[in-house]
C-alpha cells in the first residue's frame, strides 16, 4: 500500500472522526521499516467497550505502540481509530553508521501505523462508529535528556487537535474515557486539551484499559496557565518545515 492508501486506512472518507486524523507522519512515508521479529502484540480486555454498553469517546493515551494496539483492537468490535501523532520520524541520513537518535521513538508507531492498515482496510469499522483518538504517553520523552545534534521530536496536543464538545454532542457523546497507565500521571498538556471539555460539561474518567477507574484526575487550568503552557511550547519544542514536531538540536557555537 502507497502512503495515500495507508492514510485513507486511518482516515475513512466515510468516517466523521478523519478530519481529526494528523497526516503528518503518513506524509513521511515510505519510510524503512523495523525489524519485526520478536514483537508481541499486546491483548486488552475490552469488554467493558462492547457495542451498546457505552457511548462515549476514547483517548488512548498510552506509552508508544501500546495506543495504537489498543485502538485497533477497539476498531475490531466497533470504534474508530484516529491517530493524533504529530510527531516526525528522525530522516536516515547516508552519512550516519546507523539510525539518528531521536527523543522520542516515532518509527515504532510509524510502523503500526503501516502494518495495520490492511486489517482496517479489510474491516473497516462503520461510519457512526464511536472515536479512539490515540496518542503516545511518551510523546514529550519524560526524563530523556535532549542532547545537541538529537532529533527532538517531542510533541504536545492542544484543544485545537480535538473536535469541540457541541461535535461531540451533535454524535450523542457527552462522556469521554481517559485511557491511561495508573502509575504514569497525566500530562498537562492534555490536561489544557481537554479542559474546553470540562468547561463544556463534558464527562470525563480517567480509566486503566480494562476500564477500572484512576484515582489521579486531570491537572487544574486555568487562562494564565493556558497562556504559559503555549508561550513556554513555543520555545521548548521544535517545529518540523514539512509540518509535526521534530527538528534537529543546533550545535552550541562556543568561543
């Protein structure tokens, strides 16, 4: 499948969900793949998402491919996937002996990205099918250093990234579910995300993936701290020309 094809896979033209699809990681395609021997596909237990149990939203927000496999396998029994990467992967530069050290590890998920698009191309789920809007728990690399000459393609999601409550309700959603590791706090960016939600009466729950509730919620904002998480994004993370987060770490010039 061609990078248009593997798009069209995530972003169904018939699915409400896909003008929220980022392209920008599909726009890196083709891209060379990993070696897939010795990956295992991780299984959740979904039942608490069967058809007509619940109508809400999901937000996968898991550590790297663990989002993806999550959505998928919710694709399976009726929901749809849209992947909110908006992460470049690193570029494979001939000088280098091997791959460039990037912050965070966008070609794991580029990869699924790629893999899985036949089985959605295959079973696609239906129009009406409620959203996994996924993302990488791991996409601002916490605790890596960022050193000079690294691909830094650390990323955020804004409340520009999600359709706005009155699209959610116009789909019968008022209640979304935060789906998260318990042990891994949840990012203020996302916080500041989905707090238009909140303001909105929006339901949400914070949840592990087999649904058991979490007992740490979602950091408070407020204007001045909406201000401050955008001002200090701004000259924290690295802009991409072609679109997306990632961008090489400059040298420091010394004297």
């Amino acid at each position: 499948m061609d990078k248009y094809a593997i798009y069209e896979a995530w972003a169904p033209a018939a699915s409400v969900w896909s003008p929220w699809v980022k392209p920008v990681p599909f726009a890196h395609l083709p891209h060379p793949p990993l070696e897939l021997a010795g990956i295992v596909r991780p299984q959740f237990d979904l039942a608490w998402l069967q058809p007509g149990k619940v109508r809400c939203a999901i937000v996968a927000d898991l550590p790297g491919t663990a989002a993806f496999y999550f959505a998928l396998q919710a694709a399976a029994i009726g929901w749809q996937p849209v992947s909110l990467l908006n992460a470049c992967p690193p570029p494979y530069l001939p000088s280098e002996p091997g791959p460039v050290e990037s912050a965070v590890d966008v070609d794991s998920l580029l990869n699924v990205l790629v893999t899985s698009a036949p089985e959605l191309t295959a079973c696609p789920p239906p129009p009406d099918a409620p959203p996994v809007f996924v993302l990488d728990a791991q996409r601002q690399a916490p605790g890596r250093l960022i050193d000079e000459e690294m691909f830094d393609n650390r990323s955020v999601v804004f409340a520009s990234d999600l359709p706005s409550a009155r699209t959610l309700a116009a789909h019968g959603i008022n209640r979304v579910f935060v789906v998260r590791e318990a042990a891994i706090p949840p990012g203020r960016d996302l916080a500041h995300a989905l707090a238009p939600w909140q303001k909105a009466g929006v339901e949400i729950n914070l949840v592990t993936a087999d649904g058991s509730s979490i007992a740490n919620q979602l950091p408070r904002t407020g204007p001045l701290a909406e201000m401050w998480f955008r001002f200090t994004t701004w000259f924290s993370l690295r802009r991409n020309p072609s679109g997306g987060f990632g961008a090489f770490v400059p040298e420091s010039s010394g004297g």
